[in-house]
C-alpha cells in the first residue's frame, strides 16, 4: 500500500493537482479500507472534507499504481 505522500505526488504528476490528505483517507474508506482515525479529528463519525467525486478516481489509480 502506498502512502500518502506517494499517492499525492503520483496525482501531481499525472493530473497536475495535489490532493489532501483527508480526501485519499475517504476514498480508502470507501473502498473498504479502514484508515486510522486522525487525532485532531473534531467528529470521528462524520467527514468534515470528503473527496470530490471528480477526483476519486485518480486517487483509486494512484492507490493502485504507486509503487510501494
């Protein structure tokens, strides 16, 4: 599994926009992956920055694609 840093620069470079850490955590939980829950997180049951659908699927390329 990649990680974050890895799959930011992989959409930089791919798609030309960087994206946020909280977006790459969402789509991996709605993918089935259980991303730990952030410590400074104000509600741990609700997302205050999901991912834009328009930018799910590069980040699903970039989780499948990083090398590791």
């Amino acid at each position: 599994m990649p990680t974050y840093r890895q799959v930011q620069d992989y959409v930089r470079r791919r798609y030309g926009y960087t994206v946020k850490t909280c977006w790459i955590a969402h789509v991996k939980e709605l993918d089935g992956l259980s991303p730990r829950v952030a410590p400074n997180r104000l509600n741990p049951a609700a997302r205050t920055n999901p991912c834009p659908p328009d930018k799910v699927e590069a980040i699903r390329a970039a989780l499948r694609n990083s090398s590791s």
